[in-house]
C-alpha cells in the first residue's frame, strides 16, 4: 500500500435520490437526512414535473451539497454526480412507474432509472399513488415487470386524507431499508 493510499479515506457510497411530483415530494429532505445518517452521499434528480414547486430545490443543493439534476448533461460537460452504489425513488407516481417498466427514457429521472436496471444497480421504490390510480391494469403489470427486473417497492402510499383531515406519514426511510 503505498502512502497516500493510507490515508485516503474510503469513499461513501452514492445514492441516486429520483424526485417526482407528488405533494410528498415536499419533504424529501427526510429522506437525504435519513441517508446522510446511514453514511450515504446523496445526489438528487428530479423529474421536470417535480422541479415546478413541488420541493424547495435550493434547500436540497444545501443540504446535499449538490446540484439537482432534472436535464441530461451537454457531451463533453463533466459529470456532477458519480456513479451510483444505489437508487430511491420517492415519491414515485403512476407516469413514472408505468414509463420505466415500458422502458421510456425521455428525461434524465426515467433514464437514470432504465439504466440502473441494466447495471444491476439496486433500486428501491416508495409509490405515491392514488388508489383509483393504483387499480389501472397498467400499473399492475408496471409494478410486476419492474420487480421483475429486481426493483424493491416499499407499500403503496396514496396520501387519502382519514376522518380527522390528517394524512399518513410518508415512510421515507422505508426506501433504505430496502436497499
């Protein structure tokens, strides 16, 4: 081992957080903290959809120290985020979900995704999907290719107000369990 290598401090593993627009998408800073406390380093990519108000952008770039991606890179630009060791996506909706299993990569989010499947990266997927949604035979078969290809889902979340006006809490950390 030579010198420099006994001091180099091991690299933190990468995580992949794919944002969607869902009203959820609003806390997402509980799942980078939940990351950055079980020793990830995290880079956000958002879908187009999610960027318009549906999550603070510059508190994320704060907290993550990274910029948010949402739109493929110019060739030759470098890259802002490195390889991945994993994926989340949370909250993940309906388009999203039906769109990867289809194999659909028109934006960065989808791509990352199609990719991912194909490196063998490990990918975990918190939906947040309204139930009349969810009952869509295309979003059956999406959630039955995906965890085909080897995709962990943590339970479906639809955020249906209960009879007191309060909504479930959204299992954020659930996602690192499945990885």
């Amino acid at each position: 081992m030579t010198r420099q290598a006994e001091h180099e401090t091991p690299r933190k593993p990468f995580l992949y957080v794919v944002v969607c627009a869902a009203g959820v998408a609003g806390d997402v800073s509980k799942l980078i903290t939940a990351a950055q406390e079980r020793n990830w380093e995290v880079g956000v990519i958002a879908t187009p959809l999610a960027t318009n108000g549906f999550f603070d952008p510059a508190a994320v770039e704060a907290q993550t120290g990274r910029p948010i991606r949402s739109a493929w890179r110019a060739p030759g630009d470098p890259r802002p985020f490195p390889a991945p060791d994993a994926v989340v996506v949370a909250p993940a909706t309906f388009n999203t979900v039906n769109k990867w299993a289809a194999g659909i990569a028109d934006t960065l989010a989808l791509g990352t995704l199609c990719e991912a499947a194909g490196l063998g990266v490990p990918v975990a997927v918190l939906p947040c999907v309204a139930d009349a949604l969810a009952a869509h035979p295309a979003y059956r078969h999406s959630l039955a290719r995906l965890r085909g290809m080897g995709v962990r889902f943590g339970d479906p979340y639809a955020g249906e107000a209960d009879e007191d006006g309060g909504r479930p809490e959204f299992g954020w950390e659930r996602a690192l369990d499945l990885l």
